[in-house]
C-alpha cells in the first residue's frame, strides 16, 4: 500500500500540485527583489557617480578659475598652464571655457578648449546632453567665470561599465536562487504528499496503512508522529463505541418499560379529567377513540364497534361535527370547538365536549388523519349557561354588575360599572372589587360586607368608591352569593346603583341648613348688639366654621386723598390650616385703585368669587392671594347707605371652592345683616346726637334745617356774624343756604373750610340727620394749623434756599481756592528745584504734598457739589472696559507696589469689546473705590473682578466687584458709607486722608450711569464693592485693514503739532502719524510750542509733559488760559500717577496716552478726540525679552512698519543719546543735583521700555522717584545706577550689532 | 665752413645722442639665430605664432610686467593693445595650450639677465637703446 502511494510521486523537476504552490511564491519574491535591485542600484549608482564627478569637476573648475586669478596678478602663466594640462589629462570633460561678463550684462567667451567649440554651443548650455560646472573669476582685469561641460553620454558609458558586473551577478543569483527554491518546495512537499494519503486512507477507516515516512523538517516530523497517535486513538474509539452501542441498546430496554408506566400514569389521569384522544383517519373514514372517550360519550359494548361513533348522534349533531371536519380538510388547518353532543339512545345524558383536530399530512401536503383530544365539558357549560343568562340581564340594567367567582376575583361586569370606573374590562378581569375602594370609604361598612361575604349572606349597602382617576362616587351597592345546583358556592354578584348625586345633595342640603342655622344666629348677635363692630367679629367665627372654611375677615374701606380708597383688614377667624393675616401689615391700607377687577365688581354690589389659579400670572390680585395661600376666594361687599363701607371674605386654602349660587345668596344675607347692624349703629347715634346738642361746645355748633334756616346754635355759634367762605365774604344766613343747597347734592357728611377775619381758620363738617331733616354743623379752629402749616412752608424755602447757596458758595470757593493753590504747588516744586538746605527742601515738601492733597479734596467737592446739583452730565462714546481696567492698572501700580500690596485685575471675556456709556465717569468711580481699597489695606490683596451679569443682543448689565482684604467697616458704618462727609473713625480720616465725599461721589456717578452699587464689609476682614451698571453694545465691527483704510482717509489732511524735547520720542511719534498720512509739526518745549507759527492751523497738539524751559502743564495753561485756544490736546506722560493725570485734565488737557505707546493706543487717543471715530481695540502685551538678550526690539520693529530707515535711525539715535545720558545721570547724582537726575530717568524712561530693556524698568523707576530724603533709597540708587551703566554699555554693543546687520543689508 | 662743420657734427651726434636717449621699442635675444626683423615679423613671434627657431631653440617670449615701465610700450608696439589686452591674449593662448607661457619681467635689467642666461630667449623692451648691450639687440627694419 505504502509502495503503491510512492509511485503516485511527481518527480521533484515537474513543477505541480504543493510543490508548485511552495515555490511559486518564493520564486517571485526573488524575482522581484532582485529586478527591483538590478534597477535601483545602477540608478543610485548613477546618482552616486554624477555627485562625485560633479564635485571633481567642481572642483577642478575652482582650480581653473584660481589659476587664471594668480596668472593674471602674478603674471605668471606656468601655472595656468600645469593646470590645464593636469585638467585634461585627469578630466573627461567635454570641453572648459572663461566665459567673461561684459559691461553691458551680457556674457561673451572669452576662450574655450578645445577650440572646436563655438561661442555659440558653450553659451547655450545644452543641460540635456552635458552637466555644467563653473567657478568665478573676479580678477582686476577679467571678471567672469570658468565653465566646465562634461557629457551625459560619456557618464552613461562609466555607469555601465561600472555596473555590467553587478548585472551579471544578479542574473546569475536569480536562476541559482530559483533552481534552490525548486529543490526545497520539492523536498518540503514530499512529506506533505505522503501525510495526505495516509489521511485519507484513516478517513476511510483504513486503519492499516503504513507510517514511516519520516520528514527532515521538524513541523512535518511531528506532523506524522500525531498522525500515527490519531490512527492508535482511532482504533480505541471504534472499540469505545462497540461498547456503548451495547449500553445503549440496554438503556433503551428500560426507558420502553418507562414508557409504558407512564402510558398507563396518563391513560388514568385523562381518564379522571375526562379527557381522551383519538384519531380519524380519512381514507378509511374510521375513528379511533381511546377508552377514556368512550367512557365521556358513555358507549360500551352493547352499543357495537365505536369507529365511526358519529352514528350514534342525532343527526344534527352529527353533522356539526362532519362540517366542522370538512371545514378544517378544506381550509388544511387543524381547529378546537366545543360541542353539544346528543345521541339517538335517548337514555345516554346529553353532554358537551370541547373537540381538538390536528391534521397529520402526507408528502404531497395532503391530510390524510386528524388526530387529537376529547375533552367532557358538560358541568363548565351548565356554569356558563348560568352566568350568561345573569348576564344577560345585567346588560339591560342600567346599574352597574359585577359577576366574581367564589374566590371573589372578578370574571365580568357590565358596561355601566366599566363607564363608572373609568377602566377596561381587561384591567379588571382576574382582580378583586376592592380595587374600587377609596380611602376614604368608611372601614366599618367594609368590614360589615367581609362578615356578610365570609358568611354567604346577601348584604346591602351604601359604599363610598374611587374610580381609575380617583374621582369619588357613592354606591348602593346589593351583593348575592351564587350556588350551583349542587349548592356549592360558585360566584358572587354584585349590582351596585351609583347614588352619589343624592349623596351630594344631601351633603350640599346638611351645609346649606349649617349655613342658615350660623346666619340665623348671626344676625340674632348682630340685632342684639349695640357695638357693631364687636358683634361682626364674634360673627366672623360662627360663619367660617358653619361655612368650613379655612379663613374669615372683615375689610373696611378709607379715603386718602393721595392715594384713593384704601381697605385695612380689621377682623379676622382662622380654621388653623392657614397662617394668621390679620398682623399681617400688607393687609392694611391696601389701595384699592390698584384692583380695577376687584372693587368693579364689590362696587356693583355684587360677590367678587374667583379661584387663584383663574387669574392672570401678572394680576397683582393674584399675587396677594399667592402670598396668603389662597386657592379660592369669596368676597361679599358692605354698604352703608351709598357709601362702600367695606367687605366680608371666605378663603378656602386646602381645597379649590366652587362655590354654589346658594351658598354665595346665603352668605350675601349675612352681609346684609351686618349692613343693617351699621345702619341701626349710626341710627342711634343720630338719635343719641340729635338727643344732646353741644350746647357747652366751646366751638361753634349750629342745628339748620334743610332750607338753611337755624333752629339750634350753641354760644360761640352766636358771635358768627360774616366770614370768609369760597374766597367771599358772605353772611352767616348766606353761608347757611350755599351750605344747603351743596348737601341737597351730597347727602353725607362734608367738610368745608371757612376763614374768620385774617387770621382765624376753620373747618365746618356737616351731618345730615336722617329722618329729622336736620343738619348738625360743627366748627373746628385750625388757625393754629394753619399758621404751623404756613411756617413750616417758609422754613422749608429758607432751608432750600440756604442749600442752594451753600453749594453755590462751595462751588466757587473751590474755584476761588484752586487758582492760589495752584500757585503754592507750582512755586513750593519752582522753589525745591533751587538750591535750598535739605530741611528746606523737606519744608517745601511737605507744603507741595499739602497743596496736592488740599487740591484732591477741591476736585471731590466740586464733583459732589455738581453732581447734587445734577450739573454732572455724562459724555457718551464708545470704551473698552479692558482698556479702562488696565489704564487703573497702571495707574494704581505704583501705591500697591510703594505699600507692598497685591492687585488682582480680572475682566471676563464674555464682556463686549466695545461698550457704549461714559469711560471717565467709569474710570472715575473704579479709582474711587480702587483708592479707597488701596488706602485702608495695608496687606493682601486689593481686586477688580468684571463680568457681564446679563447678556443681550443689543447690551449687556456688567457686574464689577472692587474687593479688598483691608480694615473693612463695622455693621452700622455699612448703612452710612454712601453719605457725605461719612468716614467711620475720624482718626482713620487723619491717618489716610480723604474728605469723606469719595464713596457719596462714586455713587453718585453709578447712579448717574442707571447702575446700582452695594457694599458687603466685615470689621477686619476686608470690603467688597458691587457696581451693576447697564451699558449698550457697539455692535459696528471694523477690520485691521478697514480700520487702516478708513483712519487714513479720515486722518489724510490732519495737522497735529508734537511738542517734545525726547528725539527718539520725537522720532516714534512722527513716524507713527506719518504712516497715516498727518502732517507733523514739531516743537522741542512749551514755549516753543506756544509761539508755534503753524499753532492756529492744527488739529490736535501732542504735549509731553516734563520739558525743559517751559513744560507740558504750564504750556496747556497758557494756551487755554493767555491764548485760548480749544485745540484738543493730548498728554504723553511717562507717568501714570493719579495726581499728575488729574492735573492734566484739570488744565484742560483731553486725554492722556502713557508712554511708551503703541500705534493703537495713539490713533485711537487723536481719532476718539478728534470725533472722527471711536474704534478702540485692546493693547496687546508687548512681547517677552527672548532668553539670552537684554533687549526686545518687538515694539520698535512694530512702529516702523518694516521701514530700516527708521530702525538705523532710531538705534543711531539711542547710541548717539542714550549713553550719554546715562553718564550725565550718573554725575548729576553724584554731585548730589537729584532733580537733574530725576529729570534725565524721566526722560530716558520710555525710551528704555521702547527698546524692551526691561530689567531696567525698576531701576529707573527708583531714579525717577526716590524720596531725596531717604538714605536707603540713596544706596539703592548707587546700585541701580551702576546697573544702568552696566546694562546700557552692553544693549549698545547689541544694538551696534543690530545697525551693523541693517547697513550690511 | 668751421660753422658748417660744427654744425653738421652737432646735428649728427646729437641726433645720434638723441636716438640712444629716447625710449623705444628694443628687441633683445640670445641664440635666436636673429639680427634683424621686421616688425610684423616681431609681432608674430610675440604673439606666440612661433615655438622653435630655425636652430631648433624653443622660443621663449620673455615680456615686461604690466607693472613695469616698458609694459605699456610694448604693449602698444608690439601687441597694439593696452597692457591689459597683451595680459589677456597670452591668457587665451596658454588657456588653449597653444603656446609655452611667455616669461614676464619686472625691469629691462632682468630682461636682460634673462635672455643672456637662456637661449632662444626673445624680449621685447621699450626702453633706451643704450641701455642694452649691443650685442643682443635685433635689429628693428
């Protein structure tokens, strides 16, 4: 067999089968890799070769052109010609040449080798047919180059040759590397063949086949090796199943003896179920039943063979079945029905079976049996019968019927009950009927149906249910037991008439009876009463328990003449379920005006009835009702006479109150009660009046009746003779008949005022005296009033005017003030700039510092003065608050630093860019509180925190909080901050200064603004300032480009003069405004400035601010003041100090731009005071100084807008100035002249920041503003002169480096 | 007649004088086989049209330095160029391996050494006559 499968080999040189599948991707591989060698490798080859011959040729080029250099220099041409030699013994170029430039640009050659090529050729540079290598020539006499030309033909050639040995291996590696590959697939697929014999021979179970064969690879090895174990496990395995073949066949013996046990276990249990089975087989037409079956249908023996038992049925019957099979053969489906069978042996009882078909089909689909069950339900169908006959009549009823079983579990109910509960028949099929129950169905009745139910009694009752939704309803409900014939239980029904109207009837009668039993008594306390007031109270009670109410109160109504009708509540009774009102403060004086729904109704007499929920959301009525926990309210209205006196209320607070036409007539009764009790009260006062006229009233008191005529008037009546009435003097009997004819309109009480002589004043009210037809006039003295009234007038008038004045007075004693103070600040600095002793310069010191602090104190106090008199008007433009923030940033930096405090400035980026509103008075206000903030903190923290509160499209409500971790204020001085003059300690006022007016001030610019400022402070713990202030949004957006576009065509034509004494501060603001087209004017101080011959034809004036001869504030002075003149003028200040800004625009400068600036910070200053437009964008922090170098030319490089014009000569000019200075500074302090070197750290400033020398921002600082008097702050100078020094000679090393670069360039 | 006389000889020798003291274009050479030649014969040699001499000598074209005085002379005698365009041919020429390189001198005391010291050496000189030993100069025709 083994034998035979080794002749079935193919011979190892046929490629085929697995040798061919082993080899053909290895011979491919290989083919691949080494075609893909054979191509890349001459090609790099190749590329390899030109870059060598190129860089020799390159060389051999500069070699040339040296050669021709020195022959031309030396004049010696030996050289030149070794050279040449060696070039085309070592070189196969093409050809070289000199080619020279001419002076017109062009080239010509100068000589070529060898000769055979032309001018033309060398000049054409072929690049496809000869690489070019050429080297320059730059000889006195020859300027050109040397070009060298090599063929790409000849490096082809070298290539190849170069290469043929490579192709000749590759060749050779490809047919050895195949004819191996040949051999190892053969040698690997030989095993491979052999193990798929020996497998399919144990497929078939060929068990004996043989294996040896034995692979040289390992996988293959142990390949066989498994093989030969699968081939011993399978022999095992076939004697295993031998085995349990036998098993098997044991285990089967005992589950049919199984079977059958459970055969006759089921034949028994059908049988005691009634149930059987059969078949019906078709073809023959006989059935075979099971005993079971002939037992249900009662055949036996007698009755013949049961195979067609169908026979034995009354014909009727018999065809039911026989249709009902026809009806399954025909529709090819099986079916379950019940049927009544009868046979034609009457003696055998009728009986009903439920019959189960299921069809068994042949292969072509056709039925051939039907087999299945019998089942005897007979005394299931008698049970039906009956409750089908119940049923039919609970469907004609009306009442509701539910049929259960015996374990009271519901198996119908009529439409009725499923209308009255709301629920589907499938929810309650299956469930017990107390589901119906409601809590609130009394326990007793449910306990009394469980005792009758348990018992099988018949009961009647009267039930309190819910329905699916909860919605209660009365029953009378009757329950019967149901008994089989077997008296068994076997159900229960229930028919149950739904009373609940009657019920609510009864219930709404039960209230009504209450109702008017409390009435009757009511009205019997308020008839027997005398007080009717009292008696209303003692009333409230009876009615809100007889009514079941949670609140009753009693309103009555007043007349303000400012503000109308007003109600006050006066008496009140309350069930326990809602809060008291009758404390209650809003409930007094309430405007009735304000209830335009409310008092229409009660004025018509009619009851103002609604629930809360009915009324609008924004109806202030309900609001009030929301506040009390009203759900539904009634209101019925008091009459006295005419006259709506005032009201009675019924509040439902638990539950929402529809209140009956009945209740509400009832309830009216009782009103009416309380109105006749009034009406019976005012009677007897009438009467109790007419009864004892005032005869001993020491004011005059006059009894008319209605014609005018006296009848009655006591003593002091008699001395009336004439008085004042209606601007006349008219006689007493006159003023009688006018008094007569005014009641016949207005038949209550009125009031007049009369006046005796000059100065006797009084008030006349008239009583009309019902049913007598007199009228009672009392006369009330108010001279003394009136004269009170009338001082009190005056008084007022003088204290207006008194305010007036005093504020005129401040206004122009702070002016009057200003103008000498002015003169004592600038002569106390003119006077320290003089040689004086160092005492007298700390004297002049302390004079100048007075003078700055007396001059804040003036500003507040004029500040507070106009806004007071409301002559502070806002000026509207477009800001950015992140420009305002950083502006108070700057300004404040330097007082945290000197009291070593933190600031913390944060704005949201949710805050618009460009807001519109007043930045000054912004500013203003956050300095304010910024000021005070820094004033009384003497560690931590002093913080601004912005953000928008509310956002909209159009504007935004900004929140900007001030908060400080100073001394804070104690809990009563919070209520008093915003007052004038307020400060908590004087002593702190002392110590820290200020007027008191600094808070008053800020809040009177917030409220200016239409914002709201609050303040939130703990005694040591710090104050919080909240500002919230509405601004509008400028939405308009403009471009960089836009905005360039637009400024220049705008700013084309302006005319601006710069006064400056800096150059390079000279230098940046002329290129700045040059770039947009300005013209510039220059002067080099104030007075040159002023005397200026273009002065009257510019637009805007730049001013610094510290200028020799004459500086910035005395020049703005003398324009504004001497000259006149309004040009907007701008400062550039290197200082960001509060007093000195103030100062600025106290002297009527328009703004200020700290320097350094930047290009947007000065377009944006000229183009918002010169209205041209209000664009602002925010500053961008200059750049970082790059590690490794001390200076940063960002901000330089930014201004020049590329110009290296500007750049060499603003580097020209800080090497040509700042040095010097520096030097100068130097021994300016070291003679001890402070004010020189101020003056020149001042000056060098900016110019500093321009360069982004940073690391000397402190120390200039210092030298700027270092107290004279303080030793310590001398040493410290020392030293950051000398850092000066040191760090300018090393920038102007840089910066010469940088020069160097631009000239080179 | 003694006027005649004295005045003859003092336009004679004076001439004489004056042609001996003037600059001009000397040729000098050693060996060259050469008494006399024309001077489109000198130009052709010096423009580096001739290698050997009939006595099989190599030429060797001995010039004046561009930085030397005769350089310009010469120049305008003998290549009718500036110094500059004498530099230059004899560039293209040695550049095209047409001709040995010229040998190039910085006075016309050198020249002189140079040409007694190697035969067939051939220079051109812009000098005074009598600054240069009879016995080289080659006669211009």
């Amino acid at each position: 067999m083994a034998k035979s499968t080794h002749k079935k080999f193919v011979p190892a040189f046929i490629l085929s089968g697995i040798s061919l599948r082993i080899w053909l991707p290895f011979a491919i591989s290989i083919t691949v890799f080494i075609l893909a060698a054979g191509f890349y490798y001459p090609k790099k080859q190749e590329i390899i070769f030109i870059e060598n011959y190129s860089s020799k040729i390159k060389e051999l080029a500069k070699t040339v052109a040296l050669g021709v250099e020195l022959t031309l220099s030396s004049d010696n041409f030996e050289g030149l010609k070794k050279t040449i030699d060696l070039a085309k013994s070592s070189s196969e170029f093409e050809f070289i040449a000199i080619i020279e430039n001419q002076e017109d640009g062009t080239e010509q050659v100068f000589q070529v080798n060898p000769d055979s090529f032309d001018a033309k050729t060398v000049l054409k540079k072929d690049t496809v047919n000869y690489i070019y290598e050429s080297c320059r020539i730059d000889s006195e006499l020859l300027k050109g180059y040397v070009l060298i030309a090599f063929s790409r033909d000849f490096i082809q050639a070298k290539i190849y040759k170069l290469n043929y040995p490579v192709y000749q291996f590759l060749v050779i590696l490809l047919v050895v590397s195949l004819i191996a590959f040949l051999f190892f697939a053969n040698t690997i697929s030989r095993p491979i063949r052999k193990l798929t014999i020996v497998a399919n021979q144990l497929e078939k179970q060929n068990f004996d086949v043989d294996i040896n064969e034995n692979s040289g690879i390992n996988e293959l090895s142990n390949l066989n090796n498994a093989l030969f174990s699968l081939k011993t496990a399978l022999i095992d395995a076939k004697k295993r199943n031998q085995e349990f073949n036998k098993q098997l066949e044991h285990e089967i013996e005992l589950r049919t003896i199984d079977l059958k046990e459970t055969t006759e276990k089921l034949i028994k249990a059908q049988t005691a179920s009634k149930f059987g089975n059969y078949e019906y087989d078709l073809i023959t037409g006989k059935w075979t039943l099971s005993n079971v079956i002939n037992q249900i249908l009662s055949l036996n023996e007698t009755d013949g063979p049961t195979d067609n038992w169908l026979n034995f049925l009354c014909s009727e019957d018999n065809d039911e079945i026989v249709h009902s099979f026809e009806d399954a053969i025909f529709n090819r489906q099986g079916f379950q029905k019940d049927f009544k069978l009868n046979f034609k042996d009457v003696s055998k009882p009728e009986k009903w079976v439920s019959l189960v078909a299921e069809p068994q089909y042949d292969l072509a689909g056709n039925i051939l049996t039907f087999s299945g069950s019998f089942q005897d339900i007979t005394e299931r169908k008698l049970i039906e019968n009956e409750v089908n006959k119940l049923s039919l009549v609970a469907k004609k009823t009306s009442n509701c019927v539910i049929i259960t079983d015996k374990d009271r579990k519901m198996v119908w109910v009529n439409d009725s009950l499923l209308r009255l509960t709301g629920y589907e028949m499938h929810e309650l099929i299956g469930r017990s009927p107390r589901m119906f129950q409601s809590p609130k169905t009394n326990t007793d009745t449910l306990d009394y149906v469980k005792q009758c139910l348990d018992n099988k009694h018949e009961l009647k009752v009267e039930i309190l249910n819910a329905d699916k939704y909860g919605k209660e309803y009365w029953l009378d409900m009757n329950i019967v037991p149901l008994f089989d014939q077997k008296d068994e239980l076997i159900g229960y029904i229930a028919v149950e008439t739904d009373i609940t109207e009657r019920k609510m009837t009864e219930e709404e009668l039960l209230r009504r009876e209450k109702m008017l039993l409390a009435i009757s008594t009511a009205s019997n306390i308020l008839l027997n009463s005398l007080d009717a007031l009292d008696s209303i109270s003692q009333t409230l009670e009876l009615m809100g328990k007889a009514v079941v109410v949670d609140r009753t109160y009693l309103f009555t109504t007043s007349n303000d003449p400012k503000l109308g009708m007003l109600a006050s509540q006066r008496f009140e009774w309350n069930s326990g379920n809602a809060d008291a009102q009758i404390d209650n403060p809003e409930m007094q004086n309430l405007p009735m005006g304000e209830f335009e729904e409310f008092i229409g109704v009660l004025g018509n007499r009619l009851p103002f009835v609604k629930r809360t929920n009915d009324l609008d959301d924004d109806d202030k009525f309900k609001k009030i009702l929301e506040s009390q926990d009203i759900l539904s309210i009634l209101i019925i209205p008091i009459f006295k006479g005419e006259l709506f006196w005032g009201y009675v209320g019924f509040d439902d607070c638990t539950i929402e109150r529809n209140w009956s036409e009945a209740e509400i007539s009832i309830l009216s009764t009782f009103a009416t009660a309380i109105e006749n009790a009034l009406d019976r009260e005012d009677k007897t006062e009438i009467i109790k009046s007419m009864a004892l006229f005032p005869e001993l009233n020491p004011n005059p008191v006059i009894r008319i009746d209605l014609e005018g005529k006296i009848i009655l008037e006591n003593d002091a009546a008699e001395n009336i003779h004439d008085l004042n009435f209606d601007n006349k003097l008219v006689s007493k009997e006159e003023f009688l008949k006018h008094v007569t004819e005014l009641l016949s309109h207005e038949k209550n009480k009125v009031q007049f005022e009369v006046q005796f002589n000059e100065n006797n004043f009084f008030t006349v009210d008239c009583l009309l005296i019902e049913d007598s037809n007199q009228i009672n006039l009392y006369f009330n003295d108010i001279s003394l009033l009136k004269e009170n009234e009338q001082k009190l007038k005056e008084a007022k008038i003088r204290a207006e005017a008194s305010d007036k004045a005093k504020e005129e007075f401040i206004a122009n004693m702070s002016h009057e003030i200003r103008t000498p103070l002015h003169a004592i600040t600038g002569l106390s600095k003119i006077l320290k700039k003089s040689t004086l002793s160092i005492e007298d310069q700390k004297l002049v010191s302390h004079i100048a510092q007075s003078g700055d602090h007396l001059h804040s104190l003036i500003n507040n106090v004029l500040d507070f003065t106009k806004i007071t008199a409301g002559e502070f008007k806002l000026n509207i433009s477009t800001f950015s608050l992140r420009h305002v923030v950083k502006q108070l940033q700057s300004i404040l930096f330097s007082i945290a630093e000197e009291k070593g405090l933190k600031l913390d400035f944060e704005v949201s980026s949710e805050i618009h860019e460009l807001l519109i509103g007043d930045e000054t008075r912004l500013r203003q206000a956050l300095l304010n509180l910024l000021s005070n903030s820094l004033k009384f903190t003497e560690k931590g923290t002093v913080s601004l925190r912005a953000r928008p509160l509310k956002d909209t499209e159009n504007s935004q409500l900004l929140e900007i909080i001030v908060s400080d971790t100073g001394i804070g204020m104690s809990e009563g001085f919070i209520g008093k901050i915003f007052d004038k003059f307020s400060q908590e300690d004087s002593s702190l006022g002392r110590k820290h200064g200020g007027t008191g007016l600094g808070m008053a001030i800020t809040k009177g610019l917030v409220d200016l603004m239409q914002g709201a400022i609050t303040v939130d402070s703990q005694k040591d713990s710090g104050t919080t300032f909240t500002i919230h202030i509405p601004f509008e949004k400028n939405l308009q957006k403009i471009n960089k480009e836009e905005r360039e576009k637009t400024a220049k065509s705008k700013l084309n034509n302006l005319k601006v003069l710069v006064v400056e004494d800096n150059d390079i501060n000279l230098l940046v603001a002329n290129t700045l405004l040059a770039f947009y087209g300005i013209t510039v004017f220059e002067a080099k101080n104030g007075k040159e400035a002023i005397t200026h011959p273009n002065l009257n034809e510019v637009d805007l004036i730049l001013m610094d601010l510290q200028m020799p001869e004459m500086d910035g504030f005395a020049a703005t002075e003398y324009l504004r003041k001497i000259l006149k003149i309004s040009t907007p003028i701008i400062a550039l200040t290197a200082n960001a100090l509060k007093t000195e800004i103030e100062r600025c625009f106290e002297l009527g400068m328009n703004d200020y731009v700290l320097k350094p600036y930047n290009e947007i910070q000065l377009m944006d200053a000229i183009t918002k005071n010169l209205n041209l437009f209000t664009d602002i964008k925010v500053i961008e922090s200059p750049n970082e100084v790059e590690s490794g170098s001390l200076l940063n030319l960002d901000m330089l490089k930014t201004l020049s807008a590329g110009s290296d014009e500007f750049m060499i000569k603003i580097i020209s000019m800080f090497l040509e100035q700042i040095p010097s200075a520096v030097i100068e500074l130097k021994t300016a302090f070291e003679a001890n002249d402070y004010e020189t070197s101020k003056s020149i750290a001042h000056k060098i400033k900016a110019t500093y920041i321009q360069f982004g020398i940073t690391s000397l921002e402190q120390d200039i600082f210092l030298l700027n503003y270092f107290d004279v008097n303080a030793t310590a702050e001398l040493e410290k100078c020392k030293s950051a002169i000398q850092n000066l020094v040191e760090i300018t000679d090393i920038v102007s090393v840089e910066l010469r480096n940088v020069l160097n670069g631009f000239e080179v360039a | 007649m003694q006027f005649l006389i004295s005045l003859f000889l003092s336009l004679f020798l004076g001439t004489t004088l004056l042609a001996q003291t003037e600059e001009k274009l000397v040729i000098i050479g050693n060996k060259t086989g050469l008494t006399e030649l024309t001077l489109k014969e000198a130009r052709d040699i010096f423009k580096g049209k001739m290698s050997f001499w009939k006595n099989k000598e190599e030429v060797i074209i001995v010039l004046p330095s561009p930085k030397s005085d005769d350089a310009t002379g010469v120049a305008n005698e003998i290549f009718q160029t500036s110094v500059t365009g004498m530099q230059k041919h004899w560039l293209a020429l040695v550049f095209q391996g047409r001709s040995n390189p010229p040998v190039f001198v910085q006075s016309t005391r050198e020249a002189i050494d140079y040409v007694n010291k190697n035969s067939g050496a051939i220079a051109a000189l812009y000098c005074k006559s009598s600054e240069v030993p009879a016995s080289l100069i080659i006669k211009l025709k």
